[in-house]
C-alpha cells in the first residue's frame, strides 16, 4: 500500500506561519527548493505540493509552528487549527479528490511496503504494486478524461488501455520518478486522439449532463484546442505548477502560460461567472463530480494487458512466418542457371534493308496480264526441232 502523503496546514495558515518566522516567500522557496511564483500558489491554494516538494514543505511548516508556539507561549495560545491539522490527516478536497496530483511512489520495481516495529517491512509483488497505484489513480484519471474527451465510455477506455501499457512496461513505469504522471500523459493522448472521430461509436453525439450547467461548461472546455483544454485541466484542474503542465503538455512555458490565458478567456467569454481562477477550479470539480464513472477492475485490467500482449506477439510470429515462407518459396521456385534474354533484332552492314511492296509500274502490269492469261498448268513443253 502506498504511504499517506505528509500533513499541511490549511493554505489561510501557511502565509501566517511564514509571516511569523519574518521569512519571504523566495527565502521558503530556497529551503524547498522551488520557484517563488510556486510558494505563492501554495498559499493561496491554488495548488498543493507533492512528492519530496510536500514532505520538505511539510516539514519546514513544522518546524516554524514550533517556532511559533515557544515564542507565543506566555502572550497566547497558538491556533488551534495549525496543531490539529499537523496531528491528522487532512481531508481531501473536493477536485483533489477528483482530480488530484498523485504523490511519486518510490521509484523500484516493487511498491513501497508498510513499516512494522516488530518485523522488517515485506515488499509487494508487482501486481500488488500495480493494483495499488491503479486504486489510487484510476478515479481520478477517468473523471479527466471525461472532461477532455466528453464521453463517458471513451473516459474509462483511456484510462484503461493507458494502464494496460504500463503493465506491459511495468519495469520502466515503477522506476519512473512519477508513475501517475506517466500514466496520466498515457490516458490524455488516448482521449485526445483524433482518431477516435472515425470509430462508429463515437461518430454521435453522447447525451448531456443532467444540469444544464455543467452541460454549458462541458460544451465550453469541448470548443477549445485540445492541448488548450489538456494546459487547462493540468494547471486549474489537476493543480499542477506551470513548468510541469509545459513538461507535461511537451511545450515551453511560455508557450504554456498563452494556452492557459487564451483558454481562460474563451471561457470566462462564454461564462463570466468563472473568470476566477477559484470558482472554474470548484465548477471543473463539481461537472466531474456529478458523472457516475467507475474504473474496471486491477485485476481485469491485468489481464486484458496480457491478453493484448499475447495477440499482438502471435500476430507478429505469423507475419514473421509468413515472411519467411514466402522467401522460401522464391528461393525454391527461382531459376538455378541464367538464362540470357532473346536480344532485339540488329541490322547487317552491307545488306540493303528489305523494302516492303510498292505500287506495279505498266510493264510489270503488263507482264501479270500475260502470265495469266497462259494455260494453268504452265506453258507449253518445248520440243526441239530437227534441223
């Protein structure tokens, strides 16, 4: 099973803790390692850390709580909030629970096991491993997909032909910094691919959510560009920082910022209501909330994984048979001596070309008239005369 992410503070508090140790947001971005503009968004909670980034994070927060409660000891008690929310976990958001960052699991081929006083920790097989960031991520991701693609069916298909890959290539994914990640890149370009168009499945149009809002945001998000659409689902649907959706999308950042703007203001056109970054998050989460999509199966999916697998290999044997067959067949058949080609006919030197049959002059004429009128059988034997 994969560990519960590091606890943080809610974001109206992290701002106060900052402020009370006088440190600046670039000074805490030098200590976690990351860009200002991604403190900012931190605090205000736009967007949440995760991997190492939270634990760092998490961390420091700790620590200048602690700051903060010595030095606040004899002139009041600290927020009760801050010590509550460092001591459990924290409850899920609404859109991370639907579309939250996965955290990194550890980059082995097994999955990371629980710690146990008594006994060493027991690694998971890789199928215990798969089905566990399978269960985390599955929801998730078939809900974005949703939101991309439009169609319910076509959500659950990405989703499960994109795990379906990375079981096939499970060695690769499990040591790869972000598995969800990759997962996620996978099931995107499955939804957005426009062949899809062509399927005579998805050739009509699929009913509409059942509130006519969210039916209107769907249309919306459904007129944009698709990487449009996929920039503005990563950064104000999934939450992640502006480098990683650029990375993600494979465009530079600024190339990312212009999608991120543009789109925001083809939809705040047609919604004014959801010009804030804030209220498009929330209604992205509720329109992805309100559709009953489940995921199939880890154990289903496993096996349709290998069953594709096994196909796509025997298909490559009997074409590779074929290939060979039919090379045997020509060696076979092929003539074992050269036999040279008839060449083309040469004209003799010093021979006059043949001259076809032209028009009878009046002695020729003349002559045919005489040979025909003599007797059939020849003319007349000649018979010598005495002398």
């Amino acid at each position: 099973m994969t560990p519960s992410p590091a606890p943080l503070p809610p974001p109206e508090l992290r701002r106060h803790l900052r402020e009370a140790a006088s440190l600046t947001q670039a000074q805490v971005a030098e200590r976690v390692g990351v860009a200002r503009e991604t403190v900012c968004a931190w605090e205000s909670g736009r967007t949440t850390p995760r991997g190492r980034r939270r634990e760092a994070y998490a961390t420091l927060l700790a620590s200048l709580t602690k700051a903060d409660m010595v030095t606040n000891t004899q002139e009041a008690a600290p927020p009760p909030q801050v010590t509550a929310c460092l001591n459990k976990k924290p409850e899920p958001d609404p859109l991370r629970a639907v579309s939250a960052p996965i955290p990194t699991p550890t980059p082995t081929p097994v999955a990371v096991s629980v710690p146990s006083p008594e006994t060493e920790p027991a690694p998971l097989t890789p199928a215990q491993a798969f089905d566990a960031l399978y269960a985390f991520c599955a929801p998730a991701l078939v809900r974005q997909a949703y939101l991309l693609s439009g169609r319910r069916e076509l959500a659950r298909e990405s989703v499960e032909r994109a795990f379906q890959l990375a079981w096939q290539r499970w060695p690769e994914v499990a040591v790869d910094r972000d598995p969800a990640g990759w997962v996620r890149a996978t099931a995107y370009e499955h939804a957005l691919s426009p062949w899809h168009r062509f399927r005579p499945r998805y050739r009509h149009p699929e009913p509409p959510p059942a509130d006519a809002a969210d039916g209107v945001l769907l249309d919306v998000l459904l007129t944009l560009p698709a990487p449009y659409r996929r920039t503005l689902l990563l950064y104000d649907g999934v939450g992640l920082d502006l480098p990683e959706t650029a990375a993600e999308t494979e465009a530079s950042t600024p190339a990312a910022a212009n999608r991120l703007l543009h789109a925001r203001e083809a939809v705040a056109a047609r919604l004014p209501e959801l010009a804030s970054p804030a209220a498009l998050h929330r209604r992205l989460a509720e329109v992805a909330s309100a559709e009953r999509l489940r995921a199939a199966e880890p154990t289903t999916v496993r096996a349709g994984s290998e069953q594709r697998a096994r196909f796509w290999t025997r298909a490559a044997i009997a074409f590779t048979v074929a290939i060979i067959s039919a090379t045997a067949l020509t060696v076979r058949t092929a003539p074992t001596r050269y036999e040279p080609a008839v060449p083309p006919g040469e004209t003799v030197q010093g021979v006059p070309p043949r001259s076809a049959p032209g028009t009878l002059s009046e002695a020729e004429l003349d002559l045919r008239a005489k040979l025909r009128s003599e007797i059939q059988h020849g003319p007349q034997r000649l018979i010598p005369l005495p002398e």
